[in-house]
C-alpha cells in the first residue's frame, strides 16, 4: 500500500469514526434514543448507563474530540513527527474503546452497535497509524499534483526520525 | 612482474576497495535504519505503557472493573452476608413486609427503592443501631414499604420488590431486603436479573424456594407496590429512603433525616419523642 493510499484510508476511517461520535453526541444530549437492530435496544441502556460519561464529560464527546484531533494530525501536511502523533492518537483511542467494551461485556452484559463499529475502527487506524510510522517512507500529499509523490516502498527509512539519536 | 600484470593488479585492488566502500556504506545504512526503527519502537512503546497506565486509571476510578453479582452461595461473600443479616435479624418477629413486634408502641414506615444507594447508605449505616436499640426491644415496629427511584425500568422495579413481598408471604421479606442491599449493585447498570433475584432467594434462610417462585405470581403483591406509591404520592415522597413514623394505629407523620442517611439519631430522637407522649 502507497504511504498515499494509507493515509487516504486513515482519513476516511476518521471521518466514518467522527460521524459516529457526532450521532452518539446528538444522542446524548438530545436524550433521545439511539438507532438499534438488536432487540431490547441495549444501545439506550449502554448511552444511559453511569459509564455514558467519564468525570461528567459524555464518553461520545470525548471520542468526538479524539477523532477530530486524528483527523486534523492526518490532513496536516505530513511528516515525520506527525505520523508519530497519529499512532500515539490511535493508540489512545484504542485504550478507551477497550475500556468501554470490557464495561460493555463484563459490567454492564449489553452490546452497543454504535461502540462496537467505533471500537473496530479505531482498532484498523491503530494498526495502520503504526505500521504507517514504523515503516517510515517519504511524506505523501493528497493532491494529485501534490509536492512530494507518494508511493515509497515498505521499508524505506527516513532519515531523521523523531527524537532519532543516531 | 610484468606491467600487464601491474596493471590488472591495480585494477583489482581499486575494485576491492570500491567494493569495501560500498559494503561499508550498505552496513552504515542499514545500522541508521535499524537504529530508526530501534526508536520508533521505543517512541510507541512509551506510548503503550502511558496508555495502559491510563485505562487502568480509569478503570479503578470507574469501580475497579468489579461487575456486582450477588455472591455464589456457598461462597465466603454469600457466607458474609447470611451471617450478618442473620445476626441482625435473628429472632425477630417478621409478618409480612413488617419487621417488629405487632405490639410495638411505634411504627416507621421506610420507603425504598432496592437499587437506591442512599437506601443502602441507610440500611447498612442507620438501621442496625435502630433495630438493636428500638425493635429488638419491642419498641417499634418497622414497614418496608415501595417506592420506585433509582430502578430505571418499572419492570425490573416489579420485579425485585414483588420477589421481596414474596418471601414476606413466607414471613422472611426483611431477610430478603438486607440481603439485597447487602449485595447491591452500581445504579444503572441493569445488573438486577432473574439469576440475581434467584441468589437474593437462595440466602435468605429457611425461604422455601417452590412456594415463594409460586407466589411471585400473586396479583397482590404488584397491587401491593401501586398502594406503596399512591401511599408515597400523597405524602409527598419523590426520593428514597423517606419515612413516616407515629404511634402504631395512630396519624403517622413524616421523618426527614438531618446528619446523612447513615446517622441513626433522627430515628431515635423520634422514637423517644413518641414513647414519652
């Protein structure tokens, strides 16, 4: 996969992600009731249970706030440092998704579809955000005529990495 | 030595040379890489650790990812609160929802919700000292009565307190409801099901299980909680635990705690009240 094609696939994941926190958002402050296929709607029991909020901030909120922050750190013309901050962004999103799934399935025994799709989408752009960085690679625009083409082979080194010693 | 020979030597040591620089460079470039990588890995696995440390720190801070269940019986939890219900409630007369001698001069009326936790607060704080101090002696007589607040679901609020005016069909309602707020669970997190009703059941001692699943089905009982909130409506109650108390067949009055729910003082200043008019 081209650094490119990576990143475009990040930013359509963050902006997937960033709808669904938005509506989880909307949910919660409209005090409505969520959208859900499964019967008994545990998505409401999941948005209206003591874990819907983290020191009184609403838990959708913070996710909002978290992709929103990715997706910046992804339109931001790219580099070294920023590809760190990606994967570091990830990586914390996917604690918290884990989190809130371990009290999904182990404290409150519901299943909220609209945590899990977020959860699985966190967990794809911690993956990428990783092997993005790890792999290192020229920095790649997203437009066509963009400055620095993409397309560096996997395993290409950059030559100053972040807080580098060498 | 010739000077082809020369020629050809010089050309091969050039060569060995060009070939060592270019091996040397190809070591040095492939040492930066591994030496990036080395640092990047380092760089995430800083992260890592800061993240882990995190959600452990939110996890301890949201409840330290216990999920409440009621205590396998048998087990030493479950053997816990059997022996603390049993040494509070032990030979005392129960008829009903009623704890007390029927002849107590004094009756409090305790309305409350099971998953309320200022009523949990009241029960395993206040109660006891008042049970030692005022029932045991036969002074008062205590009703346990419904009022749905911190249930989020009416039917899980029938549920639980239908299960409750079921053993007291058995005199044993009061065993039922220590029980329960013994074992009381985190507010709002539905964890008030049938098999948490069935392990509430199974502690109170002496409960026969058949009769008191048969009874769980009288009509009574769910009529019994729609009195217990038109009772509440008309004093006034929005919010558990609230209380009446008076003379037992006289005007009852309601009982507002001053201290927190966990001082028993606003109880016995007003039993004392009543037993000296």
């Amino acid at each position: 996969m081209s650094a490119r094609t990576l990143r475009i696939t990040l930013i359509v994941l963050a902006v997937i992600g960033t709808g669904l926190a938005s509506y989880l958002t909307y949910i919660h402050y409209a005090g409505i009731e969520p959208l859900c296929s499964i019967k008994g709607n545990p998505c409401s029991q999941v948005q209206k249970s003591v874990y819907s909020e983290l020191a009184g901030v609403p838990v959708a909120l913070i996710g909002l706030i978290g992709y929103v922050v990715i997706l910046g750190s992804l339109l931001t013309p790219e580099e070294e440092r920023l590809r760190f901050v990606t994967a570091a962004l990830t990586l914390g999103g996917f604690g918290f998704s884990a989190y809130l799934t371990y009290r999904e399935l182990f404290t409150l025994h519901k299943i909220c579809e609209w945590c899990v799709s977020s959860a699985v989408i966190m967990t794809i752009m911690m993956c990428l955000s990783i092997w993005r960085y790890l792999r290192g690679g020229a920095p790649s625009a997203l437009g066509a005529g963009g400055a620095v083409a993409g397309g560096q082979s996997a395993g290409a080194e950059s030559p100053a990495p972040l807080g580098s010693a060498s | 030595m010739s000077p082809v020979g020369s020629d050809e030597e010089d050309l091969t040591r050039k060569q060995r040379r060009e070939q060592a620089r270019a091996d040397r460079k190809a070591m040095e470039e492939a040492a930066a890489a591994g030496a990036a990588r080395r640092t990047r890995l380092t760089q995430l696995g800083l992260v890592v650790a800061v993240v882990v440390v995190a959600v452990v720190v939110i996890l301890i801070a949201t409840g330290g990812g216990k999920s409440k269940t009621p205590p396998v019986v048998g087990s030493s939890g479950a053997t816990s609160t059997q022996k603390k219900v049993a040494a509070l409630l032990g030979g005392i007369p129960q008829s009903g929802n009623t704890l007390g001698s029927p002849t107590a001069p004094v009756t409090l009326q305790y309305f409350g919700d099971l998953e309320c936790p200022i009523c949990q607060k009241f029960t395993l704080g206040a109660l006891p000292t008042v049970i030692q101090k005022w029932v045991r002696t036969g002074k008062l007589r205590i009703e346990y009565r419904s009022l749905e607040t911190a249930t989020r679901e009416p039917e899980t609020f029938k549920l639980q307190q239908v299960a409750a005016y079921a053993a007291g069909k058995q005199n044993k309602a009061w065993y039922f409801i220590e029980t329960f707020y013994h074992e009381q669970g985190e507010e709002d997190t539905g964890y008030v099901t049938e098999k948490y009703i069935q392990g509430i059941a199974s502690q109170v001692p002496g409960l026969d299980l058949a009769t008191w699943s048969a009874d769980r089905g009288d009509a009574q009982l769910a009529n019994q909680i729609v009195t217990d909130a038109q009772a509440a409506n008309n004093n006034g109650f929005t919010g558990t635990p609230s209380f009446l108390i008076g003379r037992s067949g006289g005007a009852m009055s309601k009982l507002e705690y001053t201290n927190g729910p966990e001082d028993p003082t606003f109880v016995n200043e007003a039993v004392e009240k009543l037993l000296k008019a």
